[in-house]
C-alpha cells in the first residue's frame, strides 16, 4: 500500500524531533542513519524535507520569530517547533500549495502538540503567505 504524503510529513517530523533531541544532548548522529531507522523505504520527498529543515533551521527561526507575537520559536514545544519549521521550510522553499501546507500542520498540531501551539502555527504560516 501506498503511504500518503501526510504520513510522510509525519515521519520527517519524527525525524526531525529526533534529531533535535541528538542536538540538545549533544549526541552524535548521521542524518541519513536517523532517516533509515524511521522510514521503511527510501523517500526523496522525506529526504529533501528533513535536509532542508536542517539547512535552514536558524532562517526558518528567524522567520518563525518574526511572526510569533510575543513569543519565540525555541518557546515551543518540541513537535510544534518541527511542525512550525516544516510549515515555513514547505512554504518557502517547495511548490507545495500554501493551503495544504497550512492543513497539513494543523493537522499534525491536533494530534502531536496542544491548542494553543497549534493556533501559534496556524497564526505564523497564515501571516506567511498572506505577506508573500
């Protein structure tokens, strides 16, 4: 069976979770082993998230900072940050529409980080593409 492309969103955020858990702890990894051991089958479209999140990480902060009132990026719980990160990194640098791109969050927010986080996300990616 197929696996959709919102099961992958939620494997590259897995992935991406992971990874910051091996950067706050200061922990040795290979990005390409952490995506083996969370996908069954190689993915270019997993592949080119989770390494674009990475590449850009401090500018997707930035731009996540700019649009968080009162708040910032490293405030957030761990999987809203991944979310809010793959939101921007989708919007910014994909041809994914915005408007999936925004559900896609929120739907990750529902089920991985609490209302507020999820209203924030839903906020900034808003923000986003209507000053694009």
């Amino acid at each position: 069976m197929a696996i959709t492309r919102s099961e992958l969103r939620e494997k590259v955020m897995t992935i991406l979770y992971q990874i910051d858990l091996y950067m706050q702890n200061k922990i040795e990894y290979n990005i390409d082993d952490v995506i083996k051991e969370n996908t069954e089958i190689e993915n270019e479209f997993v592949k080119d998230m989770v390494y674009g999140v990475i590449t850009y990480r401090d500018t997707l902060d930035e731009i996540g900072n700019e649009y968080l009132s009162n708040w910032t990026i490293a405030r957030l719980d761990s999987m809203g940050r991944q979310i809010l990160r793959m939101g921007i990194y989708e919007i910014k640098y994909t041809d994914t529409p915005d408007l999936v791109v925004i559900n896609e969050a929120i739907e990750l927010a529902k089920k991985y980080s609490d209302d507020a986080v999820r209203k924030m996300i839903n906020a900034v990616l808003d923000k986003l593409i209507n000053e694009e």
